[in-house]
C-alpha cells in the first residue's frame, strides 16, 4: 500500500482499506505508510507533527492482530527506510497477524539506488503443512491458431451468447463459460495427443 501523506487522507484511506482484510489466509500489509508508530525509534526529525503517529491504524492492527514485524524482531534497533535532508523515518514496513508472526525468520532492510526509500524485505520459514491451492489459469494462446478449436468455439458462442439483454452479468457469466470451454476443450486435446502418442510408441517397440 502507499498511504497519503495529507494526515486527514491517510486516515480516511486506512478505513477504506479494513474491506480488503477478510482473507482465510494470513494477513500480510506491507508499504510506505507515511507515519511512524514510535517516535523515539522510528524518525530523527525536530519537528513532532512530521509523519506523527497514527492513531486510527494503530486502533485497526489491534482489532486485526497485525504487528510490526521488523519492530516485533528487533524491539531497540533504529533503522530508517527513508530519508531526505536532516529529516529520516522508517516509513516503510511489513505488519503481519500475529498468530503467523512465528514463521517470520527474518525481516530487515536494503538500500535501494532507485529510490529515497530504501527496500523492506521479509523471509518466511514455510513447512511442508502449507496447503498450496490450484494454481491460477491462463490460456495457452496457441489454441487460437487450432482450427477445430476455432469452429467448435464459434457454434458454442452461437448457443451461450443469445439473450436479448447484455450488461455487465450477462458479461461475467459469458467470461466463465469460455473458460470452461477452453479448459475443456484443452483437456481433451492433451487426451487425445497423449493417446494418439502411446500408439506410436507401441508401433515403435513392434518394428524395433
């Protein structure tokens, strides 16, 4: 996330962002928050209003259980991501929900040439009890030269396409049939190929 310097923005925008936290995974935000949380710790500046804290994200990290995980690892430490004339901050950090905190092995700091913030990075100890899900699709775009595919695609069309109302739920429902579509069509291709294969391999072992 990038939050808003202007300290009434940024509040606004942390509010907006708590819609985006209900995951059945663990919660990870990371970014340029534009505040600090400890002013002692985390900025070298004479003036108190700049990057001050921010009180309506603290309150959120409480209600979701998130903590600074670079601040959690390293409580004394002071480190600045960002820096510009005799002003410097650590802007830049890595909240994670506490209940994942403990596979956190290590979370620090890199210069970055690029830039006037520097990197955050975090590593993670990732055991063999992690469930990875389907991986996401994409379609091979070398179907669109197959010209069976491209008959077959197009009498479909023909038949899912027809309504006499077109809006945006007759377009997300048309997006899920031509996945389905390719998906299958795709499937049985590989079957056919892998089958098609088998025979020429037993054809090779008779005459070999």
């Amino acid at each position: 996330m990038y939050a808003p310097n202007i300290p009434g923005d940024r509040k606004e925008f942390f509010i907006s962002i708590t819609g985006h936290f209900v995951s059945s995974s663990p919660l990870i935000i990371c970014g340029d928050f534009n505040f600090v949380e400890n002013e002692n710790l985390d900025k070298l500046s004479d003036s108190k209003r700049l990057f001050s804290s921010c009180p309506t994200f603290i309150n959120i990290a409480k209600k979701y259980s998130l903590c600074d995980i670079y601040r959690k690892m390293f409580p004394k430490k002071k480190v600045f991501s960002w820096q510009r004339n005799n002003v410097a901050c650590r802007l830049d950090r890595f909240y994670v929900i506490s209940s994942f905190s403990e596979t956190v092995s290590n979370c620090n700091y890199l210069p970055c040439p690029f830039s006037d913030h520097d990197f955050v990075y975090i590593s993670f100890n990732v055991g063999d009890s992690i469930s990875i899900g389907k991986s996401y699709w994409k379609l091979n775009n070398s179907i669109l030269k197959d010209e069976d595919f491209l008959i077959s695609f197009r009498y479909y069309w023909k038949i899912i396409s027809r309504t006499d109302k077109i809006n945006l739920n007759w377009w997300d429902n048309m997006k899920v049939f031509i996945k389905d579509f390719c998906i299958d069509y795709s499937k049985s291709k590989n079957r056919d190929f892998f089958v098609e294969r088998r025979k020429l391999q037993k054809l090779y072992v008779f005459f070999n």
